[in-house]
C-alpha cells in the first residue's frame, strides 16, 4: 500500500507549467507529462508491447503522445519536442514517476545530466542518451494489477484532464 500511496502522491504533485501564448491547449496548465503518463498507462492495461513489458519507448511513445494531443487539443507545432521534454521529466524531474535507462555507454553522462537538472528538449538529444523508460520495481509491481491501472488512469484524469474529459474516451 506505500508504493500505491507514493504513485498517488507522485502523480497528483506533476510539475506542470502555466499556459503560454504558444501554448495549443486550452488548460491553465501544460498537459504534456499527464498525457504521456496517462498513454503509458492506457497501454500497460491493454497489453500492448513494449509497454506490458515494463519498456516505455520514446518513438512508441511520440507516436502516441501526438495521436493522443491531437484529439484532446488539435494539431500543434514542435510535438516531439513537447513529447521529448515530457519523457525526460518524467524520469530526471521531480517526482520522477519512472527510470530512464541509458544507452550502452551512456551511462556517465545521463547520469551527470540528471544531477545537473539539465534540460533534454530534443528528441535526437534524448534517443542519444535514453534507451528507454521503466516503472521502478515497486511502480511496476502495482502497475501488473488491471484494477489498479484502471484506477491509476480514471485518478490521473480527474487530477489533470478534469477540463478535458469528454475527449478522452476515444484512448
């Protein structure tokens, strides 16, 4: 029950960004780490490879993520670099909701990055550095639970999407 307290608490504490003028959505807040945690979620409870494997793939997930924000919001402009930034936060901001595993003989410098809180906002810079992303060991054993995904999905909606809702059914 700790580790499904401490996701509880780590999803609803995402550091989210207040609306810009460039900002394509129509949210007070930047929706782009609710929505790639949300896809990861979505899949992890469908089944589908590589996310049912505890292996978050940044193309997999681009692909999503702009399927995904282009329902919610429309199309936008720089979306790999708004998937890019969110997939990097995830795993080296606070809370870090997942682990970003490094490329073979990336190891050093993600790790020196992360430290240093430096800012990945590109896809090519990220497919550097990150292999791809997992759910630490006491996330992940929760997250094999259907029930608990279902309640992890419909808690992350009502916490970040409660503007949006409606559109959300088509996931």
């Amino acid at each position: 029950m700790d580790a499904l307290y401490k996701l509880l608490k780590d999803i609803s504490a995402l550091e989210r960004a207040p609306r810009t003028v460039k900002g394509d959505y129509p949210a007070p807040r930047s929706p782009y780490k609710p929505i790639l945690l949300l896809i990861a979620l979505s899949r992890i409870h469908k089944g589908i490879e590589s996310y049912a494997s505890n292996r978050i793939e940044f193309e997999h997930c681009l692909k999503d993520f702009g399927n995904l924000y282009s329902r919610l919001f429309g199309s936008s402009s720089e979306m790999a670099a708004r998937a890019s930034q969110a997939f990097w936060y995830l795993g080296a901001g606070k809370p870090k909701v997942w682990e970003l595993v490094p490329k073979p003989g990336m190891e050093e410098e993600l790790k020196a990055l992360i430290e240093a809180r430096v800012q990945i906002k590109t896809a090519v810079k990220l497919n550097k550095l990150v292999a791809f992303a997992r759910f630490p060991l006491g996330y992940w054993n929760l997250l094999t639970d259907s029930d608990v995904q279902r309640a992890l999905i419909s808690f992350l909606i009502a916490e970040h999407f409660a503007d949006v809702r409606r559109e959300l059914e088509f996931l």
